[in-house]
C-alpha cells in the first residue's frame, strides 16, 4: 500500500489483483499475552424477512446506464420510480473478475471530501470509507490499519473491509484490536450479506432507511461498490436488508455496509462525483460531506466517446441501428451516405473521399476530456453487422497527415497513440476514402499504466 496518514501518496502502479472474500465469521484467535482479547460469543443475529421483489430486470446490466471508465470496470446508475419505500437513485462501480485493479484505503489525518482524496491520490475512483467522530476528532472511530501499521484498532465484533499485500479484497467481522493478516482494513458495519444470505438487522432496523455505502463481493471474484441515494423526493434511501437484498441480486455474495447518510459518496476521476449526496438537503452532485477515509480503486482509465456524442461533419449522414453496435448512447452507428445529386445520381453509401456537390468532405469528429496525463491509445470500433464500410483516413488533434486504418468488424482496432500533457481534450478526426462507404461507431481512449 502507499496511501499514509497525513501525508498525501504518489502514484503506484497496477498490480494484479485476484478478488477473494474470507467468510464474514471468521473464528476469534486464541489472544497471546499483550495481544486484544477476544470478544464474546456474538449473539445470534435476528432472522431477516421476505421483502418486496425487486423488478424482474433489476440485474440485467443492459437495463442500466452503463458507461466503460476502465479497463474491465463499469459505472451504472439506474433511477427506480418506486423500489421499497419509495424513489430509488442507485448507482454503481462494478469491478471485472481477475481486472487489473489495485484497491486502497486513505485517511489523510483531517476530515477531508471523498473526491478531494480521489483526486490526489490519482485513483481512478473513491467510495467514502468508515465511521468517524463528526461532531469532535473528525477521526476514524473504527479499525483502521494503513501500510501494515493499526491506526484505530477495531471495535469487538466489528464488520471489515481487509486489502491483503496480494490485492486480495476481504470482508470480515473482525474480534477487538488489529487485522495483522492485511495490509490496509477499514471498520464498518454492520455485516449485510454473508455466504450469499442476508443478514438480519431486527424489526426496528427495517423501518430505518437513509442514503447507503456498501462494497459486495461476488462468487467469482467481482466486486460491487454500491451508493443509494436518499434524504430527497427523488431518492428514499435504503434499509440495511433492502440493500443487502439488491447485492444479492447483483450477484454478491459477502458484502459490508460503509458510512452513510450525508456521507454516502461515489466519486470517478474526470466526472466528478456521480451519485447524488444529500449533505446539502438537494439531489445533485454538490452536497458531498468532508469525511475522515475513503477506498480508493485505481486502474487504467478508458473513455469511450460514441458516434452520438460525435460532431459529423459534411451533408449526408445517417443514423442505423444494428446489433453489434457499441457505444455509450444505444448500439446504432452512423454512416455517410451520398446525397442524391452530388456527383453521380442516386443517393447511397458510396464515395467517402471527397466533397459533396462542392460541399465539406464527410468526416467525424471525437473528441474525449481525459482525466489523466501520459499516454493513450485511441481505439475505434466497427460494427459486427451492417454497411460494408471502407478505411478510415484518421487524423488526431488539429491538422498533420492522415492514416489510413481499416477497421474490424465487432473488434477495436488502434487507430493512433499520444502523450498528454496539461491539455487533456484530444480529438480523433475519421474520414473516408474515394469510392468506399464511411462507417463510425465510437472511439475508445485506453490509459497505458507501466
């Protein structure tokens, strides 16, 4: 880990990351002298009841708003006119099996926003972390252990999130004192899922709901941050079985519940913060609350800028929609097609390489806001069905000479590499070539981390 108290950490590189999860009971050690004795025997945790079914669409991913931010993790946020309660405003980062991820926990020594931790950390995103003593310290009142060192040490029976030296993510509830078998562990609670069953919290605990945290793990290694709105008219905010309940359907199996309420934050590098804090009493992104930690998640970022998104340029384009498309906005794609009258009679896909009747050569512009320095690969995406479709003659930034670059079809292809410096806009401009169709779809713009 390189995230420390007090001081700020400079950026790692990734390291593989296999996601695992200890059982959420782990059995209490045999405390040796000087060491925190073992708590005692928990008593038996209340049995949860059956809720309302959730939609019967509710883990199919298609149904979400999905947006690639790196490789091989997803945002989504999916708005629920009526979930449980009420209005529902959930929003996700969902981590791939075996991607190459690395997770961190940071506690800068003062309570400080979640993004603001993101941001100088150079994490790709940040979750808001643990309890701490807002109206006193502003510190962390729960297990906290950072670089192989306990800061706090955790409360008896405490629910944990533990990032072992081999990126291992663990969820646990953990006896009084340290968590030596990890590198960083941050205290939260209460446990939500464990073994895929949910975690009973009581009758009373059932009628409480407010905007909600969690990290879930899944069989096969994914992983889940989840953030629930509430404390608005939009968003009602959860109960701690109705979260677990949507874990689950997400396919978690372990999962843990982390600071809530006006602390409930999700942040991404180059969006800002994504879901909706209700710190400032309004549903919008500006109400994020200064907090004492946070989990950082870092991985080479990706922007994928769709042919929607794209300016087209030159008279005769055209939208369809096919299988195979791929993109943020729908899986359609855009073609050129010539306008009847300009140079040979009917209309059709054709001759890209040149002016329309005199008119601006068919080009399409992508332009991407990058979030980070250093270098990039540009890579373009062909549909797996649809037009035949020529080269493309691609151009990056203002002027300089074009390349020609053939696409595959339902593939990326690289279409240029650069260096950014302080400029983070870069534009990828592709046109056709005489006597072939032109097809777009989207361009996706992949970080390169040593």
């Amino acid at each position: 880990m390189i995230v420390r108290v007090v001081r700020s950490s400079c950026a790692v590189g990734l390291a593989s990351a296999l996601v695992a999860i200890a059982v959420a009971q782990t059995p209490t050690p045999t405390p040796s002298p000087g060491t925190a004795k073992a708590p005692a025997a928990p008593k038996a945790a209340p049995a949860p009841v059956a809720l309302a079914p959730l939609p019967a669409d509710f883990a199919d991913r298609a149904t979400w708003r999905s947006d690639e931010i790196g490789v091989g993790v997803q945002l989504r946020f999916r708005w629920f006119e009526k979930l449980y309660a009420g209005p529902q405003s959930l929003t996700l980062v969902e981590v791939e099996p075996k991607a190459d991820v690395r997770f961190d926990v940071v506690a800068p020594g003062v309570r400080t926003k979640t993004s603001a931790m993101g941001a100088q950390n150079g994490a790709l995103a940040a979750i808001n972390g643990g309890f701490f003593a807002i109206e006193s310290t502003g510190l962390s009142t729960g297990l906290l252990r950072i670089d192989g060192a306990m800061v706090v040490p955790a409360k008896p029976g405490q629910a944990s999130l533990g990032i072992g030296e081999d990126q291992r993510l663990r969820v646990a509830t953990r006896p009084e004192g340290d968590w030596p078998e990890v590198q960083d562990a941050l205290g939260a609670g209460p446990m939500l899922l464990r073994s895929g069953a949910i975690v009973g919290h009581g009758a009373r605990q059932r009628g409480i709901r407010h905007p909600r945290s969690a990290v879930g793990v899944s069989k096969d290694g994914s992983v889940v941050w989840l953030t629930a709105d509430g404390r608005t008219s939009k968003a009602a905010g959860l109960a701690h079985e109705e979260t677990a309940a949507i874990l689950q359907a997400l396919g978690c199996v372990d999962a843990v519940n982390l600071d809530g309420g006006g602390s409930t934050t999700l942040w991404v590098a180059g969006r800002g913060v994504v879901n909706y804090p209700c710190d400032n009493k309004k549903y919008d992104h500006a109400g994020e609350r200064a907090v004492a930690n946070a989990v950082l998640l870092r991985a080479a970022a990706v922007v994928v800028v769709d042919d929607a998104q794209a300016t087209l340029r030159g008279e005769g384009w055209q939208r369809a929609t096919v299988a195979g498309g791929k993109g943020v906005i729908g899986g359609g794609y855009a073609r050129w097609v010539k306008p009847a009258g300009a140079g040979g009679g009917a209309g059709g896909a054709g001759d890209a390489g040149g002016a329309a009747a005199g008119g601006e050569a068919p080009s399409a512009e992508f332009a991407a806001e990058l979030p980070f320095a250093g270098a990039w690969r540009a890579m373009a995406w062909l549909p797996a069905e649809g037009d035949a479709a020529g080269p493309w003659q691609v151009v990056v930034g203002g002027g300089g000479a074009a390349k020609e670059v053939a696409g595959k079809r339902g593939a990326w292809v690289e279409v240029a590499r650069v260096e950014v410096g302080s400029e983070r806009r870069v534009v990828v401009r592709m046109g056709g070539v005489a006597g072939r169709a032109l097809v777009v779809d989207a361009v996706r713009w992949v970080e390169e981390r040593g």
